[in-house]
C-alpha cells in the first residue's frame, strides 16, 4: 500500500469530515431558516467531498475497507484533521471565523491540488473548487457584515477571531506525507500557500474593521493526530451508529 | 433578525424560460437576499437565475376588489380561442 498517498488523502479528507460534522449539528440550530440552511448547505458540500476522497482512500489502501469504514472506524488519534476544524461551534461569530479561516485556506489548497500530478486528486479539487468557492464568499460576506456591523456582533466577531487565530498556523505545518507527496509532484506545498493566506485574511479582516490579532504562540498537533479535548465528544457522536450497531445500513 | 425586511424570491429554472416566484425570505440586504435564495430555493438543481425584490416595492391588487377586476371575465369565454377547429397535422397546441 502506498502508506504516504493514503495519509495524504486522509489529511486533506478529515478536514471536511470534521467540520462538516460540526456544522451539521447546527442543523434545526442555525440563528436564522436561511443561515440555518446555508450552514447545513456547506455541511452536505463537505461530506461529498469526503466520498470522493475515502472511495479514492480505501482504493489505494487495497484492503477491502469501504469510504464508511474509514469515516466511522478510526480512532481518535488516526485522525488527521486540523485543529481549526474541531473547534466548537460556540456561537455564530465563531462558527462564521472558523469557517472564513478555513475556507480561505482551503480555496489556495485546491487551486494548487488541481495542478497534481495524481489525476484523481486533481478532478476531486476541480470538482471542489467551485462549491469552497461558495463558502468562502458567504464567510467572508459575514466577516465583513458582523465586523463592520453593530458594537456587539463587532466585539464578539473580534473575540472569534483572537481565539481561533491561534490554530492558523498548523495549515501550513508539513507532515512526513505532505512532504513525500511534493516530491512526487501529487501534493502541495502549504508553505508556500501562508504569506497570501496571511495578506488575504488581514485584508478581509481590515474592510470588517477588526483588528489582526498579534500572536506569537501557535497551537498544533492535529495533523500528527494530537488533537484538542473536543474531537473525542465529535466522534462519540459522528461513529455513535456504527459503533453500537456494527455493519448496520440505512 | 427579526428586522430584516421580506424579500420576494424569483427563479429562472433553464435558460429560455420566465422567472417564477418560488416564494419569500429574509435578509438585511439585496446581497444577502441573493445568497440565502441560493441556499434555499436552488439547492436542489432548481435554477439557473435569481432574482430577488424587496417585497414593499410589490403592489398588489386587493382581493377586496376581486368583484370588479376578475368576474367580469368569467362570462366571455368568447375570449378564448377555443372556437376554432385545429387541424389535426397540427401538434402541440
């Protein structure tokens, strides 16, 4: 099995998998039926892209494990998903800057994973692009709206962003897989994708009239499957069916 | 939210057709309108083209004065062209 390729699939597919999950719990939730909607929208965009990429996953790890059985039956540290994505939904000025702070990392990483040299992983971010592209123009629109808004949704917007700016920098961090897959010209070199994230970010958060916070000190460790406390409760609840009912279908 | 004005939502379902009213939502601005309209009303494959009006700048008719705007065309079916005999090599009329 090409032990590097699968864990690179994986990399990029527990990012959608995991924050899909936490938007889905915002279902019936959502501040309003059309943000509500839209949020679950984004949610659905993102488990179809986890199809394509654990169909792609369990072919290359050539041993019989179906897309549900790497979704459902990993353990905690096997996922390999970002920090970022885990973090809860808290309110909506958190659940709109996780979501920009992704998303705007996620539309560079798919513009450049369309150039890979792996065809399969090419057509997934073509297929991709278009729907992150979406995402990331409704995140940012309500950067821009609850920054630029009232003295209130200004100063919780501006507690959001200090608290996950923190786990930004791991988008960026290149695992033993990444690395390997640059070489082959399959992956993508994240580093190189940081300063025009950065630009970018701060230039949104400028027209929302919020500050860019000063960090020094970065969390990490999800890629190496070393996660904060709350992935644990997010995979009680995501495997919840297939643990207590193992092989069940709809 | 609560005082986001209503928003009347028309969608053009394929290219070629007229857009249709498929119905109303909230939204603090035309922008957000067009935004959540997509969410709500294309999200399964419904169209090709919004479009979104505030609905305070629709003026409606009055069913109060349905009497005198719509009966009396109930008693002239001379209106429509229903007496003409269609040929038969004539299809899809």
């Amino acid at each position: 099995m090409k032990e590097n390729l699968y864990n690179y699939i994986l990399g990029i597919a527990d990012n959608s998998l995991i924050l899909g999950q936490r938007l889905g719990e915002l279902t019936g939730h959502g501040p309003s039926l059309e943000t509500d909607i839209a949020c679950t929208n984004i949610s659905l965009d993102l488990f179809g892209q986890v199809r394509s990429y654990f169909q792609y996953a369990g072919k290359v790890a050539g041993d019989g494990r179906s897309e549900d059985d790497i979704a459902m039956l990993r353990k905690e540290r096997d996922y390999k998903n970002v920090l970022l994505v885990e973090q809860p939904n808290t309110d909506f000025a958190y659940t709109i800057s996780r979501q920009f702070l992704f998303d705007a990392y996620h539309l560079a990483f798919l513009g450049e994973l369309q150039k890979s040299t792996d065809l399969t992983l090419a057509a997934i971010a073509n297929k991709c692009i278009k729907e992150v592209s979406y995402h990331e123009r409704f995140s940012s629109d309500w950067v821009r709206r609850l920054g630029d808004g009232t003295e209130e949704s200004k100063s919780k917007m501006q507690q959001a962003i200090n608290d996950l700016w923190v786990y930004t920098d791991e988008l960026f961090h290149q695992t033993e897989a990444d690395k390997a897959m640059v070489t082959e010209g399959i992956g993508v070199d994240v580093t190189q994708l940081k300063n025009d994230y950065y630009k970018y970010v701060s230039e949104v958060l400028e027209e929302a009239t919020l500050e860019v916070p000063d960090v020094k000190y970065f969390q990490k460790g999800g890629k190496q499957g070393i996660h904060t406390e709350h992935l644990g409760y997010i995979l009680a609840e995501l495997q919840y069916m297939q643990r207590a009912y193992p092989n069940m279908q709809w | 939210m609560k005082n986001w004005p209503l928003w009347e939502i028309f969608v053009r379902s394929k290219n070629g057709l007229e857009h249709r009213h498929f119905g109303s939502l909230h939204a603090a601005d035309s922008d957000m309108a067009l935004e959540n309209a997509r969410d709500v009303y294309t999200r399964r494959n419904e169209g090709v083209s919004i479009w979104v009006v505030e609905s305070k700048h629709i003026t409606a008719s009055n069913p109060e004065n349905n009497g005198e705007l719509f009966e009396p065309a109930q008693d002239k079916v001379y209106r429509h062209p229903t007496f003409y005999d269609v040929p038969d090599e004539v299809k899809h009329m």
